[in-house]
C-alpha cells in the first residue's frame, strides 16, 4: 500500500494492511493474545492512529506510523500534515 500521506489538520485517513502468511501450515495467535495488527505514531501531536488503522492529522509537523503484525514483522508510513 501507500507510504506516504500528505493530509491537512483535522482530516483522517484509513490505513489498508493486508497480512499474507508465509506458510500456510502456520497458524497466526488467537486475537485473546495478542492483536493482529498494531498502529504506533512516532509524534501524536502531528498525528494519532488508533487500533483500527485510522489516522488523524493534529498538527502540522512531520511523522511515522507504524504497524506492527503478531509475528514480528513492521512496516513504516511517513505523514506529512501541513
């Protein structure tokens, strides 16, 4: 998906994770666990990111969002909100 978001303050955008597995012999954690996906802001007063994906613009800065999936693995997205 996208990397990169240009958004003014105060709008939102929805982030589109997909997740493949490797092994299809590999079974993810039961969500009891541990959340499949997890959303991290670097600076949320540039920008918030709630559990679902969503983030919103606060301010006018720069910053990254993070998600996080169960095994391990993450991948990074650069906000730019003016």
């Amino acid at each position: 998906g996208r990397k990169n978001y240009n958004l003014k303050a105060g709008k939102t955008v929805k982030l589109k994770v997909k997740v493949r597995k490797v092994k299809g012999s590999k079974k993810l954690l039961p969500r009891r666990f541990a959340p499949q996906l997890r959303y991290v802001s670097t600076n949320p007063s540039v920008a918030t990111v709630n559990n679902k994906g969503k983030i919103r613009a606060v301010g006018t800065g720069t910053c990254e969002v993070w998600v996080y999936v169960q095994n391990g693995r993450s991948q990074k997205g650069t906000v730019n909100v003016q």
